[in-house]
C-alpha cells in the first residue's frame, strides 16, 4: 500500500503579519511612514527624529510595525487582499504579497537599513521601507523616557516582557480598531478601491475574541489595558474639560495639539478596549465591566471618553461646569418697556452681563401664564438615582417674576396663589420624571415680586426725579401745554393722583396731552435711577423696589445656584443650592441637592 504524502499546510501568521489577513485591515487606524510618524508625534508634543528612530529602533525601545525589504521570498508571501494605494498601507500590501514584508519583533536590527536617505539616492526612488502603526504613537513617551535613560549611561529596567505588552497591545488595537473605531470617532473611512458594503458588513460580524485570538492578545487584559492608559491620561492638564470633549466630534477634538491630544488618544484606545470588554461581556465570556454607581472616589474608567456610559455628565451638565451653560441661573419676567431697559442695565451694574447668569424677558402685561416656562425653563431636568437621591442633568433654573400690582398678582393672596400653581406644575413635572422635590426647594425656584403699591415707574421715582424727564419729552413733543406757568404744578398734581388711585403713567400723560414713549422716558430716567441705586447701595439703606429686585437676582445667580466648585456628591441644604453645578449635582428623595 502506498502511503500518500499531504502537503504541508503553512503555519499560520501571527503578531504584524497576522494583522493582514483581517478583511479591511488598517482602513480605520493609519499606517505611517518614518517621516509621517516623527510629524505625528511632534502633534502630541514629542519632538523626534529619523536618528533617534534609529537608535530607538536598535536599543528595541520602538520597532517599526513592518519593515518592506527589497528581496522577496517565496516563503514569506502573504496572500492577501490587493490594495492599489499610492501610501503606505498599500506598500505594505503589495509587499506582503511579493514575499518582502518582514515584521522586526521577528528579526534583529542591522546597522544597513539606513533611515536616512543615503548620498547619491534620488529622493522620488528612495524611502527607508520602515511604517508604523498610529497606535505606536502611544508608546512614544516610554520610549523616549527610556532612550534618556540611555543616552544618559543610566541602568535602564526596562524588561523584555514589558517591551512586548506594549507591542502586544498594538497589535490588538490594529485589530480591532476596523470594528470599533469608527463607532467612537463617529466616522467610517472609506479608502479607494475599498467596498463600502463589504466594510460595513465586516464590522457587524467580525468577533472580537477570533480578532484578539488572532494576534495572540489575551481578552483578559482588556479592561486592565484600558485602565493604564486612562490612568496615563488622567494627568494631562485639559482634563476637567473632559466631560465636554466626550460631546465633541472627531474633527473637533483632534485640532488640539500636544499632551491634551495624546490623552485623548489615549482614551479613544481604552475606548476601543473596552468596548470589546462589553460586547465579550453579552457573550458571556468575560465578566462585565465593574459598575461605577454610587462610587465617589475616582477609578480609571471614570475618565471613559464615551458619553453613553453611566458616569458621563450630560451635554448641559458638562457646560454648566464650565460656566456655559445654554440655560440661565435665573428667568426674570418684567412686564413693560421701561422695565426691560432698566433692569438688565442695572443687573449689568453687578457683572450680570451674560445670558447664562440673568434673563430677562418681557411680557408685555401683567395678565401672563407662566406655567409652560415654569415646566420647562425651571423644573429639574433629572438623571439617574443614587441612592436616596437623583443626578441632574442640567444645571438649576429659578424663576422671578416682577409685576405691577394688579390682576393675578394685586394681593398677596393671589400672588401666593399664583406661586403655588406654578409649584404645582414643577412637582408634577419632577414626578414625570420619577422622582420628588420638597416645597423648601421649590420656594427657592420659583419668586414673585411687586413693586409694591403703585405701577412701575411711580413706585421706583419720585415726583422731582419724574417731573424733569417728563418735560424733555413733552418739550420735544412740542407741546404747548409746558410753556405754561401751570405746567409744572400740573404735572404734580397728576401724578399725585396716579399714586393715589394706583394708575399707570400712561394716565397722567394722556391727560397733559403727553404721548406716552416708554423707552425715552426709561433712557432719561436711568442716570437718575443709577445715581440713586449707588447711593442706597454704599449707604447700605435699599429702598427702591426695582434695586432691591436686581439685589435678590444677584442672590439666587451667586447664592442660591451657586458658582461651579464645592463638594463632588454632596448634598444640597434646602436653602442651598450651590452644589447644583458641582461635578455631582442631585435631586435627593424630597429634596434638590
């Protein structure tokens, strides 16, 4: 019988060269040229060069991902899918192909492959043949640590296991970066001659387990790799601008430049990592990642770069903190011409200049429902529970509203009336959230004012401050009525009877044949009304109503809401709101905190 001879199936790659036979490898993460590499990592704020990349290269503190020889080998070919690119991912495809693709974790190091060009080579025939991965841009700090240590004649401890984690730890972000990276970066590149449907597909159905198996990285490593480089990261000095830059795009968060952009770089790789750890996870593989909840002291993962995990603060949340906020401290509602230029004037007096601090609106009457303001400018916009209390996810808002006297807000029954409804509408709103607040932390959102007995400009000037302005404006007007030896003695004696019957100016005016200019007479006012605050003021004697309003406004903008800082996961006093806009901010059972 004879004995039949089967052919010896090749072994099967492993660490660089296996990287090659992943369907769409390296279209996600780059490969890079020598000279590509050193501009890269002068981005990230390390300054090297082809030189130190040598030396780099001998002492095995950085080896190029591939080395592209000039002599084939028949038994080096890699059959692998073509690539028709002018760049280095498709120099390295066709040098795998034609059996010229060496991996140098494999091979010694040789003082004949020049990095630089060599005298007498034409620039356009002459390239180095080195490329690394963009993920080596990570190991650039280590390496150049312990290349001074070197240079330096020092005993250097780096360790040959070490050198390969790192190395390891390359090659399973290669890997896996055509999964995952698009899905953190929010973007898919798509290179010439590559099928976007295929690519598309690929990456539904490719597993990570036969990813990482492939190039000999153990799964169980994931969340601690993840970890070291959050934890390296963690020191960079755009750090508490983190929470933001989770909401920031790909294009935007990548024209930073030096330590900040190598954290970030650092975080999208744990992010890679530990998005396979999930999905690992579902299939029962690998035990979940830990859950953070409730945990107040800090953890590397923490510092994930995605929005979607359980730690990240919201979008408002994260511009609160940096006193961005889209949403105002506080609403104020005034109701005619004259307070809508005097009021914001008067609160600018008090460096409440910006829109995320004080606004103020106008409702041209007293006859308003605030209550679609009340439910949706001021109630709580809650998060998750913790514990007895709930994080919020948008910095808190306190309604002021100041009226004339009159209609709903005529008595103080009514105007507490008027309180309590819009009270009620925020309660409600809080438990369609789930959740409670106490009537203690309502009073503090929710304010309604006066200017006591009579309307707005009689209550806040008085005749002499009124009679001057008045005149200008009749005098402009032409009217013929101030030319009167009466004219003054009039004018008094109708505004005495506005205050007495509780009228408008308007009344008075009409009745001197006046037309009624709000905004004038509100401009001639305010250097009178200016003066006026500033003397009460330093006096430390407040008496104009529309003072003592922009005063309380000041109190709930600095007191009340409080300015970024304190405590993180403390919890708020009823009268306290300051950590509303705290890393930590809560809604506790019954209680805004």
């Amino acid at each position: 019988m004879t004995k039949t001879t089967q052919p010896v199936p090749p072994a099967p790659r492993r660490g660089a060269l296996a990287l090659l036979t992943l369907p769409y490898a390296f279209t996600q993460d780059d490969l890079l040229t020598a000279d590509q590499f050193i501009k890269e990592a002068k981005k990230r704020g390390y300054k090297l060069s082809l030189d130190i990349l040598q030396e780099m290269h001998s002492h095995r503190l950085l080896l190029p991902l591939y080395r592209v020889s000039d002599t084939p080998v028949e038994g080096r070919r890699i059959a692998v899918e073509r690539s028709y690119g002018m760049n280095p991912r498709g120099w390295v495809f066709e040098a795998a192909n034609e059996g010229r693709l060496r991996d140098p974790a494999e091979e010694g190091y040789s003082a004949a492959w020049p990095y630089k060009r060599p005298t007498g080579e034409e620039a356009e025939h002459w390239w180095n043949g080195f490329i690394y991965s963009s993920w080596q841009l990570l190991d650039v700090k280590t390496a150049m640590s312990r290349y001074a240590f070197i240079k330096a004649g020092l005993v250097q401890f780096s360790t040959r296991a070490t050198r390969d984690d790192r190395r390891q730890l390359t090659l399973a972000l290669s890997a896996l970066a055509t999964r995952y990276l698009p899905g953190i970066l929010g973007t898919v590149s798509i290179p010439g001659g590559v099928d976007e449907s295929g690519l598309r597909k690929h990456r539904s159905e490719s597993q990570p387990i036969d990813l990482l198996q492939l190039v000999g990285f153990d799964y169980t490593r994931l969340s601690k790799s993840a970890d070291s480089l959050l934890a390296v990261a963690h020191g960079e000095p755009l750090l508490k601008w983190l929470p933001l830059l989770r909401h920031a795009s790909y294009k935007g968060w990548s024209r930073i430049q030096g330590e900040p952009l190598d954290a970030m770089w650092r975080r999208v790789a744990a992010e890679v990592l530990l998005r396979a750890h999930e999905d690992l996870s579902v299939s029962g593989i690998i035990d979940p990642l830990p859950d953070l909840t409730g945990q107040m002291w800090w953890t590397p993962q923490h510092d994930r770069l995605t929005p979607r995990h359980k730690e990240a603060q919201t979008l408002e949340r994260a511009l609160a903190e940096l006193g961005l906020s889209p949403h105002p401290k506080v609403i104020l509602l005034v109701e005619g011409e004259t307070e809508l230029y005097h009021v914001p004037k008067l609160l600018a007096e008090f460096g409440l200049t910006q829109p995320q601090q004080v606004r103020v609106q106008r409702t041209k009457g007293s006859k308003i429902n605030a209550h679609l303001i009340a439910r949706y400018g001021v109630t709580p916009r809650i998060g998750r529970k913790l514990q007895d209390r709930w994080m919020l996810d948008a910095s808190l808002t306190a309604l002021v509203i100041a009226m004339d006297a009159e209609n709903d807000f005529a008595t103080q029954d009514k105007r507490d009336k008027v309180k309590r409804q819009l009270q009620d509408a925020i309660r409600e709103e809080v438990k369609y959230q789930e959740a409670e607040i106490s009537q203690r932390e309502l009073d503090a959102l929710v304010h309604v004012h006066v200017w006591g007995d009579y309307k707005y400009e009689l209550a806040n000037f008085s005749d002499d401050e009124l009679v001057p302005a008045i005149t200008k404006i009749a005098t402009s007007q032409r009217n013929d009525r101030v030319n009167s030896a009466d004219w003054e003695k009039d004018l008094r004696r109708e505004l005495q009877e506005a205050r007495g019957k509780h009228f408008d100016i308007k009344v008075p005016l009409g009745r001197l044949r006046v037309n009624e200019e709000k905004v004038e007479l509100a401009r001639l006012l305010w250097p009178v009304l200016l003066a006026k605050c500033e003397a009460e003021y330093v006096s430390d004697q407040v008496e104009t109503p529309v003072l003592k309003l922009a005063l309380e406004v000041r109190r709930l903008v600095a007191d009340v809401l409080g300015p970024p800082g304190g405590g993180a996961g403390c919890r708020v006093h009823p009268r306290e709101l300051r950590a509303s806009v705290t890393p930590h901010q809560t809604v506790a059972a019954g209680r805004v905190g």
